[in-house]
C-alpha cells in the first residue's frame, strides 16, 4: 500500500510503523518519518549532554552559594526539605515534559493534584478503608486526564483551552465535596497507608523516593520507547508525522493520560503525608510544573524535552524557594524568582534555536553550492569530452 504525498513524492507504508506498529521496528519508524520530512534529534545525545549537565552545575552552585551564607542549609534536614519541596511538582513536571514536546499544555495539573486529595479523604471519612480510597484516588488522576484528552480530540482544540476550563471544573468539584473546609477528622492516620506512603523508607521520605523512581520510569519511556518517539516526532512536524501513520489523537489522549496518572500518585502520597484533605491543595502548581519542565530544557516550540533536565528544573525552584528563607526574604518573592527563571530559560532556548537556524541555513547553502560545483564540473567535462570526439577523424 503507498500513499501519495503532497510534494509528489511516494511512501511506502511497510516503510513505517501505520500498519503492524508490533512488527516495525523503531529503526524503520524512523526511516520513514525521514521519508516525509521529519528528522528528530535523538534526546540524551549532545542536547542533554550539554544541556542538563550545566544545570546539575547552577544546581549545585545555588546550593553550595547558600551554604556558604548559611552552613546549616547544607544540613541532611535541610536537603531532605530541599527534595521534598520539590517532589510533588517536579513528578507532575516529568508528565509536562511529554506535553510541552508536543506543543501542548495542562493547565489543570493542580486541580487534578487537589480533587484526589479530597476524594481520598472523603472515603476514608465514611468508613473506606484507605488502601482502598487510595486506589480509587490512583484511578481518579487517569480518568480525569483521559476526560482532557478526549474534549481536546472531540472539539479539534488545543489542550491549553481545555485544561484552562477544566482547572475551575476540577477545583470546583473538590471546594464542593469537602464543603469548602480542610477535612482533618475522623481519618484513620494510625493505618498502615500513612504510615507507610506518609513516612520515609531508609530515612528518606517517600515523595522522595517517588519524584527518584518516576524520573527514571519517564526517562526510559520518552527516551527508549516508541510511545516516546512519537511524541517527539508529534511536536517537531505534525503532518509529516501524521502522514508516516501516527495517530495524534491516541499520542495526545496517551500523554494526558500519563500526566493525570502522576498527579494522582502525587495526591496519594501527599496526603499519606499531610494526613488532611485541602481543597486548596495544588493552587498555582501549574506555574511550578511548567516552569520545571521549561528550566529543564524542554522547548515550547516542540519535539524535544529532557526529563532529567525537569527534574534538576524541579530542584532549582525548590532551591530559590528555601534559599529566599535562609535570607529572610518573604516566599511571595519565590513567585517573582521563578517567572524570571521561566523568562530566562525561554530566552536561551530561542537563542539557541536562532543559532541552529543559522547554522542549518549556512549548511544548507554550501550544500547547495556544492552541488552546482559538482554540476558545473560534470557539464564542462561532458562538453570537453565531446570536442574531443568531434576532432577525430
């Protein structure tokens, strides 16, 4: 079966993964992604090299710039303080990173963060038992992104627009369930549930633990799998991507999906750990988890993101957090700080894209002088090889 494309060339469908995607494998995918005129930048090649890597240096500079101002910043407490700070948003980031390389946004991560929260404490209030209420608030994170993923698809609409309207729905269900009060009472903290997600493992806390584990999960999954690549090829071209067979309706709906997942995970464990149930819980963590990801070096322009660099992004927020209390500077200055640090890591990355332009227009031209060289010489070769001949009797 071939498909006739609009530059009048033909593709070969057994050429990428539109049929059988279980028997092509990742190689072809990418020859005929290539074939349409898509060509992704392997992530964890030079753009993570050079990229994550000077932000695990401002990341420890920023640390070590502190202690030297206050030594008790460098203590375990307050590095344990440091990473828990950062655990919550920055496992929601890991999502984002998924969405932003595909040009898109949710808006709705806290709301989503909150209304599991609620849920849980609502049933274990009533009487569930809380591994129970706690599997229903993981069920709750997945369907809830799934119901983003399909209004997007349905209405042909960017899935800002609609996570902008479903961060007041969630919310709104989350305000009326608990009453538009902190439900603390009645909730079984001596269960092992609190116990267990609400304390630490080897003297580390479990959100810890949690952000660690789902950097490394989401890491593989954008980096290593076909799921991952596709995502990727979504945001660098999506209609040479829809043209070599990828559904970008199921990618969408698949990545709204992860991303609803984790902020449910967040909302379990939280909630083990704070042992109340906020409605307010997640307000503003929309700002926190794509600045992360944007920090971290994923472009909103498209088809490339670091999850690792999300997490260390994730880290140099919690950073200026604490390090603005160290020198008693009032946290509302947290907000200032971080929007800078959005503005400054938007700013690099268009640099950097200018100058990939620039160098891919100047290898373009001397590609295309070269050819005419080439051209030239074949020309003048064939003209002289022709006098030759006509000079022989």
């Amino acid at each position: 079966m071939r498909r006739r494309l609009p530059s009048g060339k033909r593709l070969a469908m057994s050429d990428v993964a539109a049929g059988d995607p279980g028997q092509v494998g990742q190689g072809s995918h990418r020859r005929g992604l290539a074939a349409v005129g898509l060509v992704i930048r392997r992530p964890g090649s030079l753009f993570d090299r050079f990229y994550a890597l000077p932000l695990a240096i401002v990341l420890a500079a920023m640390v070590g710039g502190i202690g030297a101002f206050h030594p008790q910043y460098l203590t375990r407490y307050s590095l344990i303080n440091l990473g828990t700070g950062a655990a919550y948003f920055g496992t929601m980031a890991l999502g984002m990173v998924f969405l932003l390389s595909m040009r898109e946004i949710d808006l709705s991560v806290g709301s989503i963060f909150g209304l599991t929260i609620i849920v849980e404490a609502h049933l274990m209030t009533v009487g569930v038992n809380p591994w129970l209420a706690a599997l229903v608030g993981l069920s709750l994170g997945p369907l809830l992104g799934a119901i983003n993923g399909l209004v997007s698809n349905a209405l042909k609409i960017q899935t800002i627009i609609v996570t902008l309207g479903t961060l007041s729905i969630y919310r709104s269900v989350a305000l009326v369930i608990s009453h538009d009060t902190i439900i603390e009472g009645n909730l079984p903290t001596k269960n092992s549930y609190f116990v267990k997600l609400g304390g630490s493992w080897l003297a580390v806390p479990v959100s810890i633990w949690m952000f660690g584990i789902a950097a490394v999960v989401m890491h593989v999954i954008y980096r290593y799998t076909r799921f991952g690549f596709n995502v990727r090829a979504v945001g660098s071209n999506a209609e040479a991507a829809r043209l070599a067979g990828i559904s970008i309706a199921r990618v969408r709906l698949s990545a709204l999906v992860i991303q609803g997942t984790l902020c449910s995970i967040c909302g379990i464990v939280a909630f083990a750990y704070l042992e109340a149930g906020d409605p307010i819980s997640g307000t503003g963590y929309e700002l926190s988890v794509i600045a992360a990801a944007i920090i971290g070096g994923t472009a909103l322009s498209g088809g490339q993101g670091s999850v690792i660099g999300a997490l260390i992004g994730a880290l140099i927020i919690s950073t200026i957090t604490t390090g603005l209390i160290q020198f008693g500077v009032t946290q509302d200055w947290a907000v200032f700080a971080t929007g800078a640090a959005i503005i400054a890591a938007v700013a690099l990355d268009a640099y950097f894209k200018r100058r990939r332009q620039r160098a891919a227009e100047r290898l373009g031209l001397a590609m295309v002088t070269t050819r005419r060289r080439r051209r030239s010489a074949d020309a003048k070769t064939f003209v002289q090889g022709g006098a030759v001949e006509d000079d022989q009797p």
